[in-house]
C-alpha cells in the first residue's frame, strides 16, 4: 500500500480525487516503431498535439519526449455500458458533470488522471525513448496493422520497457481501417507470434484506428481496469529527474519582470511542495587539471505547475514544471537534462567512474548480429541511466560486469537500473542491461 502522508490536510495518494483534479498520477508510455500513430492516439484521447518543436512539426515524427495529460471519467447511474461509460478530456478542461451520450444523464466520476509518455519511433533517437522507459508505470505498444509485425523499433521498444521491469503492457493494432477483416486477422496473428515470449505475452490487443476515433472508449477501459494503480512511496526522500529546462523571459523583457530558470522534472520518489529547498546535483561541473569536481545548485520551488494547472504540492506523475531562482542561462535549452532533484544533502555521489553488472539479450534485435558479444576494454558504448543519456568508454570487462569512464560525471545511486546500447552500422542499438554496483565519485563542493 501506498506510505499514508498528509500534506495540508490532504492524503497524498494516486486516486485521492484532491490531488487528481490537479495532476496526472500515472505515466503511460507510448511506445512503437516511427509512424505507427503513437501522437495520433494521443492527441485523439487527450487532445494535445505531442509534437510541437519546429524540427518535429516539419518532420512530423516526434524527436524529445511528449508529455500530454488526460482525465478519464466513468458514467455511474445511466444508462451507459462499458465500454461506452468511458471518456477523456484535456486535462485543463471543465469537468463534465453529466454523460454525454445519447439518451443517457448519468453522473460522470473522474477515474484517473494520467500523463502519456510520447516516445519517439526513430532508430536514431532510441536513447530518448531509453529515457521515457525509466519513468513509467505502464506502457501502451501502438503497432501498425498496414506493415508486417515486428518492425525494428517495436522489437527494440519491447525489450527497452523489459528492461525497466514493466509487466502491464495494452497493445493497439492501429489503422485497421485500412485492412480488410482477412488482413486484420492476419496481422493479429503476427502481433500474438511475436509478443508470445515477451513481457507482453499476455497484453491485451485492441484493433483501433486514431485516425476515425474507433475503440477509443475501449482504450480507455483498459487504461483503468487493467492497469492498476502505481504503489508509491511518500516518504521516502525527494528524487526528480530533469527531462527538460528552459529560459521563460522573453527578449528584452524588463529587469523587475525577470523570472528564474524553469525545470520540467519527473517524480520518481517523494513530493514537493511549492517553497522547498532544493537541491540539483552535480549541478555545476568544474575541471582543474583534467579532474573534475561539482558544486550543486541550490534554490527553491518558487510555483509548481502541472501543464497549465499550478499546484501547491505534486507527486509521482507527468511532467512537473518547477519555477526557480536559478539564473535562467543555467536553465536554457535543456542544460539541466539528466540532472537529478532532491532535498539538500539526500542526494547520492557523482560518478566520474563507473561499475556495473550487466547482462546482454539472448535474441538478436532487428535482424543485426553479433550483438550479444561481450563487452571489451576500450569499447566505447551508450548508457542510459534515468534520464541521462552518456557515451563511455570501458576500462576494463568481463561476461557479466564492466568499468567504464563517463564523459560526463553522473549523479546515480547504486542500484540504480542501466541500458546499454552499442553503434552498429551508424546507429546506437539496445542490447543489454544492468545495476550500478559503485564506482569513483568526484569531490563536492559547496553548493551555490
């Protein structure tokens, strides 16, 4: 059961309507191979367009990760039957009071409040989608009926939310508009042959199209009965993950009407409340003499937003933005992504040097072999832990365990959950994972 915390007189809980109303507790990620209709789905079931970069609006294929919450109610007391008792909205949208339906008055309830993870599909941006895994609580697999099953990238997306241990997985056979009932079944049976050894084995497969809004209340059904309520911890110490931070004052915006630096962080443990200080490590990193060492930064949450919501305290779920007193130039274009947030000195070491066990796929991912080759010394590889992203090279390997020497130093606790993904013909590819045993941690210095 969830830790039992009071915070102004309100329980801090996943499905206490209080904190509901407000904030997305469930993060669901959307994953599947590039143009398979992941934002499609989304934007059809909470209205939010996940693609909205100049760069992703041109390609249109998502490239950073999409956060788009949606409120899910029921029909009790109509006339409704399920599947059809179930709508969503944009989560700033005025609650329905009553059921929309035809002939039906039924009072609506609000269900869950959850956040889609949008995950981009290209090989090229695997290492966004490694950081999305990190931070779900269950996953929806979107595959493409119109192409045969699996595609690259739904092999890799597969493995990659196995990775994390995500067990409840719904699959969507989309665009089944587009085949006739023979075509359908056939591409049924492909999505059954190749999840049958997976973590989705047993996942449910819904025939969908985003495209003309089908079997949508039936996502939704699913969303609620099949996938249960994270357990949470709240008194456990404060972790957020930096997935994104930016710079909010305007050119040539006033002095007085300056604002500090803006952090879209991930709650994976704990919760804050507007007016906590805050700790963000490493936080700045120097180099004297080729030896680095860190002196985190420290400031308070001065507002907490959920998308357009401002709330007084927020917990695991969605994209939290956390306004600060950071100078904005810290906060500009994403230069605080894969640091992590806690409550000052709860924070674990910064690694410079890294030990992990490992271990790699039995089964060859996208067609590509030898990736179950060990790891060597020297070799330089991709890890991905939370939501840092770094490229390391090996100092010395065995079958089931390496060193490495990070580029960049990370801050981690031990334990902690790595992918490891190796270059194969131009391209990072998924194949192994493992946990932090320790390592050398760089000197900390007083914070800022």
């Amino acid at each position: 059961m969830d830790s039992k915390v009071v915070v102004d007189g309100i329980e801090l809980s996943p499905v206490n309507y209080e904190i509901m109303k407000n904030q997305a507790t469930v993060n669901i990620g959307m994953i599947g191979h590039v143009a398979h209709g992941k934002s499609t789905i989304v934007k059809a079931i909470s209205g939010v367009k996940t693609v909205r970069f100049k760069n992703e609006l041109e390609r249109n294929i998502t490239i950073k990760l999409g956060y788009a919450n949606a409120k899910i109610y029921k029909c009790i007391e109509g006339t409704c039957q399920r599947p059809e008792c179930y709508i969503s909205t944009a989560s700033n949208q005025k609650e329905p009071k009553t059921c929309k339906n035809k002939d039906c008055k039924g009072k609506i309830v609000l269900e869950r409040h959850v956040s889609f993870v949008d995950c981009p599909g290209h090989e090229v941006l695997m290492d966004t989608m490694l950081t999305g895994a990190a931070i779900m609580d269950a996953a929806i697999l979107i595959v493409a009926a119109n192409e045969p099953c699996p595609q690259p990238q739904t092999i890799e997306h597969l493995k990659a939310i196995d990775v994390v241990g995500l067990d409840k997985v719904i699959i969507l056979q989309n665009k089944i508009d587009l085949l006739t009932r023979e075509q359908a079944l056939e591409s049924h049976e492909q999505i059954q042959e190749f999840t049958k050894e997976s973590t989705a084995a047993s996942s449910p497969i819904i025939p969908t199209s985003a495209q003309i809004g089908c079997n949508l209340d039936a996502i939704l059904d699913f969303i609620v009965n099949y996938i249960p309520v994270p357990v949470r911890n709240y008194s456990t110490p404060l972790r957020i993950q930096v997935i994104r931070s930016f710079d909010i004052n305007k050119p040539g915006c006033k002095p007085e009407s300056y604002k500090g630096g803006v952090i879209g962080g991930c709650l994976t443990k704990g919760y804050v409340e507007v007016g906590d200080v805050l700790e963000i490590r490493p936080g700045i990193l120097e180099r004297v003499n080729g030896k680095f060492s860190c002196r985190p930064v420290r400031t308070k949450a001065v507002s907490l937003f959920a998308e357009s919501i401002p709330l007084k305290v927020a917990i695991s779920g969605g994209l939290v933005g956390i306004g600060t007193e950071i100078d904005p130039f810290f906060c500009r274009g994403d230069k605080l992504v894969g640091q992590i947030i806690g409550k000052p000195e709860t924070l674990p070491e910064v690694y410079r040097e890294m030990d992990i066990s490992y271990s790699l796929f039995e089964k060859l991912v996208s067609g590509i072999p030898a990736l179950s080759k060990p790891l060597t010394a020297k070799e330089q590889i991709l890890i991905n832990i939370g939501s840092c992203s770094s490229r390391v090279q090996i100092v010395s390997a065995t079958k089931d365990s390496a060193t490495f020497i990070l580029a960049v130093p990370i801050c981690a606790d031990v334990g902690a959950d790595v992918s490891v993904s190796r270059k194969l013909k131009g391209h990072w590819r998924l194949i192994g994972a493992g946990i932090i045993l320790g390592g050398v941690a760089i000197p900390v210095l007083d914070s800022q």
